[in-house]
C-alpha cells in the first residue's frame, strides 16, 4: 500500500503555503459552525491539502499551549508537539548551558519542532539538526516566534553522518518511536544507546534527553542524570556529560519551584519505623532518581518499610519535594475493617493513592461508605512488611 505521508521537499512546500496564508488561520479563528460546514467554506477559497494541514496545526497549537505560552504562533506536527520538551524544563535546562560562557554554538541534535532550540537560542548561538528539512524549518520559525534577534542555524541531516566540531557541547533528543511505536528501552532509540553513550566521551559536554521511565540505569557511567519534574509530573531525565555535569551522579529537580536535591542513591539509609503522625509521599523526581533515603535524612524522616517509598515523622515536614498526610488512623488492608473505619471518619469523598501494592481503587471506592461531607485520603502501603490503609487527610 503507498504511504499517504508527505514526502519531506512536499512537507515544507506545504508548510511555507500555511505560512503564506494568514488569513486562512484568521478565518478558523472566528468559525462557528462545525467542522464538516467549515471545511466545505474553506475548500471555496484553498485548496483541500492547505485545509486539512491548517485545521490539523490549528488544533496542535490549541493543544501547544500546555508547553508553550506562545503556542497560539507555533509551528507543530503531532509527533514533534507530543515530543517537544516544554518551555519551563527547556528553560531549565539551557540555564546550565549558559553558565559555560562558551564561544562555540551549542549542537542541537534531532531537533524536532526546537523545544530546546528556542530555550538554548535565548543563551547561546545554536545549530540545530535534523533529517527532516521540514522540522527544521519548523524549528527555524519556532525560533523566531521567541527570539526574533536568536542566533541559529539548521541542518538538515542524519546525526549520526554529521562531522561534529571538536569543540562544540551537544544537547540530544533521541526519536522515542524509531521502530513505529513509542519504546522505553535506548536499544530501541534512534540514534540507539552505543552513538549516545559515545557523545559523552566524544564532546566536551553536552545533554541527552531521554524518557523518565526508560531504562537509563548503569548505561551512562561517569555522568549525571537529572530528573524533572513540572507541577508534579516527572517529565524528563536528562544525562549531563563533561563539563556540564556535576558532582553528584543523581539529581531530583522540581519544577516551577526550581529546588534541586543531589546524591548517590546508595550513600544514605534512612530508619524504618512505624506509622507516626504524618506521612509523607515523596516527588516523582525523588523517587525515579533514587534518592528517597538522601532525602529523609537530610529531612529527619524514616522509611515506613524497605519496599516503600513512604516517609513518616512525628512532626510535618515543609519540604517541597514531598505530599504531607496527617494520620488519622491505621487498620490491616482489609475490605471489613477498611470500610468500618472509612464509615467512622464521615467521609463524602476519597483520594487513594497506592504504590506497590495490587489494589482496584475504581473497586475499593465503590464500596466505600461515602455518605458524610468530609474529604480524606486512603494509602495503602506495606508497614514492617504488612499490607496495611493509612486513613488521612491533606495537610
């Protein structure tokens, strides 16, 4: 069967005839009927191709502005939006690169849409790459929709193929669906893991993106890996090589508050203990990057078991690297004794939050006695090895 994908030359034809056509976006803008009506009115004026792609970015960049605050003006794909880093963690990350004060531009491979070009152009001159011109011209306009006075150049060209200055640092965002669907494994990436783990020897520094969940553990020795969080969602773990990385191998870093923690995640053990008057649920970031026991003892908290990640303390801790749960009370994982003490606390509604253990918390609310006005918080966790609900509520 032939593809019905646009050949990359026709991709950016198209692309430069939207951007010819402001008055086409200016008519999507303030329709009223449906879509079916308006593309029939549209179709009168342009042709069905320049429809479709302009109804297509017009809802990309409804979508764009969970990243971008300029978005409205953007230039996107479904692929390349859906793999964009957002604008506050590209901030972030360029940050680090700006306090090089390096006179070489800074490398971005596999650009995409520009996420990271149009951070990177606000601090540094920038050459961005990809084999596809048309996200290169994506990136260019991108760009300029921030930075009208950036400093960039594009590329189109495969990485791998690409002659790299000795001297340049590198930012890298690996194609996550090089195999046709979205994988986790950097085996899979493409570039795949040998040209990465080869980038943190070849550049005198650089940062490659990868997906937090994928598997980053022991692939990148002699580096440091950071994970972000946005609003409590962790979104990204970036490796720092060279002369951009620091000390500590494993960094947690919380976003819009921009606190940061750093450790090995072997150097630290924290206490275990029973159920105190607070419980404490740990960022994402805290937990992908191994450092919940660094993070309790710089706290004064204890583990409520060795497979949880659950911190407890007889007092609240103001850290925002953590949720804190006041205890109200603590029953066996039991469905009897879990509703009989749901029923004492009156409440309306529940939040459940749970982390290891096999739970259907659509079954377990069902269930629940919900017939006060209260709202409280249900946590199942193992304490000293034991499945146990911890009944609280939100501090």
């Amino acid at each position: 069967m032939k593809s019905t994908e646009p050949s990359p030359a026709d991709e950016c034809i198209l692309l430069r005839q939207l951007r010819e056509s402001p008055d086409l976006f200016a008519e999507i803008a303030a329709a009223n009927e449906s879509e079916f009506a308006l593309q029939q009115r549209l179709r009168k004026s342009w042709s069905a191709d320049i429809v479709r792609a302009a109804l297509q970015l017009a809802e990309l960049r409804h979508k764009g502005r969970a990243k971008f605050a300029k978005a409205a003006d953007m230039w996107f794909d479904a692929t390349g939006l859906e793999q964009a880093t957002s604008e506050a963690v590209a901030r972030h990350k360029a940050a680090r690169f700006a306090l090089l004060n390096a006179s070489a531009p800074v490398f971005d491979l596999c650009c995409g849409i520009g996420g990271d070009a149009l951070a990177l152009s606000q601090v540094t001159a920038v050459v961005a790459v990809d084999r596809n011109p048309a996200q290169c011209l994506r990136t260019e306009w991108n760009v300029e929709v921030h930075s009208p006075a950036h400093t960039l150049k594009t590329i189109a060209a495969d990485v791998e193929n690409l002659d790299l200055p000795q001297d340049a640092r590198v930012h890298l965002d690996p194609d996550r669906r090089s195999q046709g669907r979205r994988s986790l494994r950097l085996e899979m990436c493409a570039p795949a893991l040998p040209f990465l783990q080869s980038l943190t020897h070849k550049q005198p520094g650089g940062a490659i993106k990868l997906s937090p969940a994928s598997n980053f553990g022991g692939k990148f020795p002699d580096c440091e890996i950071e994970l972000v969080t946005w609003n409590g969602e962790c979104r990204e773990a970036t490796v720092w090589f060279g002369d951009l990385r620091r000390a500590e191998p494993m960094r947690a870093t919380r976003l819009p508050e921009n606190v940061t923690l750093a450790g090995d995640p072997w150097a630290d053990t924290a206490e275990l203990s029973d159920v105190r008057r607070y419980v404490f649920d740990p960022d994402p970031s805290i937990v992908r990057a191994g450092l919940v026991d660094r993070l309790a003892v710089e706290c004064g908290l204890h583990r409520l078991d060795a497979a949880e990640e659950y911190l407890t303390a007889d007092a609240n801790c103001d850290s925002p690297f953590v949720s804190a749960f006041e205890v109200l009370e603590t029953v066996p994982n039991n469905d009897r004794k879990v509703r009989d003490a749901v029923r004492q606390q009156v409440w309306h509604e529940v939040e459940i939050k749970c982390r290891h253990l096999s739970i259907n918390a659509d079954e377990i609310r069902r269930k629940l006695p919900l017939e006060g006005t209260g709202r409280g918080v249900l946590i199942f966790a193992r304490i000293a090895g034991k499945a146990t609900a911890i009944l609280a509520r939100r501090v």
